[in-house]
C-alpha cells in the first residue's frame, strides 16, 4: 500500500499536529485549476469529470501547483461529484453552471434510486490509482486528499443543481426529517469511502469541504448535519483532517465537535477570533481574502502580515486562502506568497 512505513515530518503535517514548524507552512484551495495556463492546456478538450477519472491526467494536475508554486502540500486534483458518478448516478458538470443531476432527489421514489447506488472500492480504483500515481512523484510533500460534506452534497442533490440559498435542502431537513437522514447518511458512506480510497492511495492528509453550510444556525448543524459530517471523518484513520467551510463562522466548535483535528476558517472572520471560539487548543488553517491576490502587493503583504500574526493564537496555522483561487488570479502572486511566507523568521 502506498503510503506505508514511517511518514517523514513536514512544516505541514508539523501544523496538523498542533506543532509550529520553523517554516510557515502553505498552500491553497482550487490551487490546481483554472487560474494555470498549464492546467487549461492539459485540461483542453477533456471534460471534467473525465479528467478527474483520467489517473495520469489527475496526477499532472495535482502536481502542477506543487512544481510551480513551492507550496508544502498538493490537494488531490478531483471534484466533490466524482465519488457520485462512480456510483453510477448521473451527473454531470455543465461549464458555467457546475454539478446538475438528470433526478433531483424531490420524493421518495427519488430518494430509493439514488440510494441504491452503492460505491465498491473497484469502483474506486481509479481514484487510488491516480493518488499512488501522484504520491510517487511527490516525494517529501504531503498530498491532501478531499472530498465535499454531505450538507454540501445534499443541497445539489435535491436541487438538482447549484443554488444560492440551498432552500430545497433546508426545506427537507425540517420537513422530511427521515428522507434528510436517510439522504446524509447515504452521502456520508459516499464521501467517507472516497477519502477513504485516497488515504489508501497514499495521502497523508484529508479535508472535508462543506461549502454551503453556512446557510445553517447552529441548532440545525448540530442536530441534522454533524452526525452525517462525522460519520465522514471517521471513515478515516491514522491521518490528520481538517473541516472547511464557508461563512461558517458561527459554526466552528460544531465543525470541530464532528472530529476535525484542524479547522479551516474563511476569510470573514480574523483567525485570533476563530481561535477563540475553538477554544485555543485547535490549530487553524486560512485565511487571506481571494480579493486581495489582485490588489497591489503593498497592501497585500499588510494583509498577509495580519493573517499571520492573527494566526499565532492557535497552537498552530496553516497559510491559506479563506476560500477557492479565483480563475483569473495572476499565477506569479501565489509564488510571491509562498516565498514571502517561507522567509518568515
């Protein structure tokens, strides 16, 4: 099995563990994708999704970042449907839009089609080939790998796509309190066999991304979200994993309560303030303002500083954007931050 043996330590994996590592440790989500030229060209004429379940075509993606940034970890190059198509359900990811489904999930007909679709690790073998492909050529740096929150899921699933307020979801989970349970713990066993797949693979770290969770007060988290959350998590052992989602804010102990050992923080909320409300003992991951990458470096440094030096509540902080790489961001100022951020005394 890839992966096996003695893990060597990193800046990265150092910070997962609540360590500080000498070196401030960075890297960034969607940091492979649309903002490369070098991944528009791999990615030309192949579909997303195809590219995802290409093994050698994902490798090269997910090591592009690594090769040409310097930053101290890779995020397996794949999308938070793949594990779903492997299932055989049918969805597809429209340029512009994002994941649509051919049969949202509305009744409970719906509900019996879509949970009949059972992942088998054959299925899987293509993502474990493609992260055993990408490990190889990693060498010391650690690969992360990922997969999206059953909330996050449930809310294009029932939509039948992207929605701005995920009101079909949060319609079901108070009307419908067993569909919803029986929808989260499907998509739990998904999602945790695909981190599950990628650890075997050989990654040495996971993330959860819950991007939509934000729509949610805190109640409604805890009692009809965390438990299909934790069952993900758990469906990995023996390496580091961190929780992210977006406007969570008022979210993070719940977040950690599902069993992160890192939580990662958006960029709406300063990370001395995240620490305290996860109670200082949680290192943190985050959180500079995708905005900012295109404002002069001057005043982008200033808010580097600050990111960092808020940072230094929690035991440890791993250097991150609080949300996605936007597309059109100049490549050159992801390396700047990735030197400027190793030359930190």
């Amino acid at each position: 099995m890839a992966g096996s043996g003695p893990v060597p330590s990193t800046p990265l994996l150092d910070a997962y563990a609540g360590v500080r590592p000498a070196t401030q440790p960075v890297w960034f989500m969607r940091q492979a994708g649309r903002s490369l030229p070098e991944y528009r060209a791999s990615r030309a004429g192949t579909a997303m999704l195809d590219a995802c379940l290409t093994p050698d075509l994902a490798a090269e993606i997910t090591l592009q970042p690594v090769r040409r940034h310097g930053v101290d970890a890779a995020i397996f190059f794949s999308d938070i449907v793949v594990p779903l198509r492997l299932a055989g359900v049918d969805v597809e990811i429209v340029p512009g839009r994002g994941p649509v489904f051919a049969r949202p999930v509305r009744d409970a007909a719906d509900l019996a089609d879509l949970v009949a679709h059972e992942l088998t690790d054959d299925a899987l073998a293509p993502i474990e080939a493609a992260v055993a492909a990408t490990v190889a050529q990693l060498g010391d740096v650690p690969l992360i790998g990922f997969a999206g929150a059953p909330f996050t899921l449930a809310s294009y699933v029932v939509e039948g796509g992207p929605s701005k307020d995920q009101l079909r979801a949060r319609t079901m989970l108070h009307a419908d309190p067993d569909a919803w349970r029986a929808l989260t713990g499907y998509l739990a066993r998904i999602s945790g066999a695909f981190l599950a797949a990628q650890v075997r693979g050989g990654a040495r770290a996971v993330q959860l991304f819950d991007s939509w969770a934000g729509s949610l007060p805190e109640a409604d988290y805890r009692a009809a979200v965390l438990p299909a959350s934790s069952a993900v998590l758990a469906a990995v052992q023996g390496v580091p994993k961190v929780h992210f989602g977006v406007g969570t804010a008022l979210l993070l102990p719940a977040m950690r309560d599902a069993g992160a050992d890192v939580v990662g923080v958006d960029h709406r909320l300063p990370l001395d303030e995240a620490s305290a409300l996860l109670g200082g003992g949680v290192p943190v991951q985050g959180n500079i303002d995708p905005a900012l990458l295109a404002a002069p470096w001057p005043v982008l440094r200033a808010h580097l500083e600050a990111v960092v030096d808020a940072g230094r509540a929690a035991p440890a902080h791993v250097l991150n954007l609080g949300h996605g790489v936007p597309p059109e961001t100049d490549p050159g100022v992801l390396t700047r931050i990735v030197e400027w951020a190793h030359d930190l005394p």
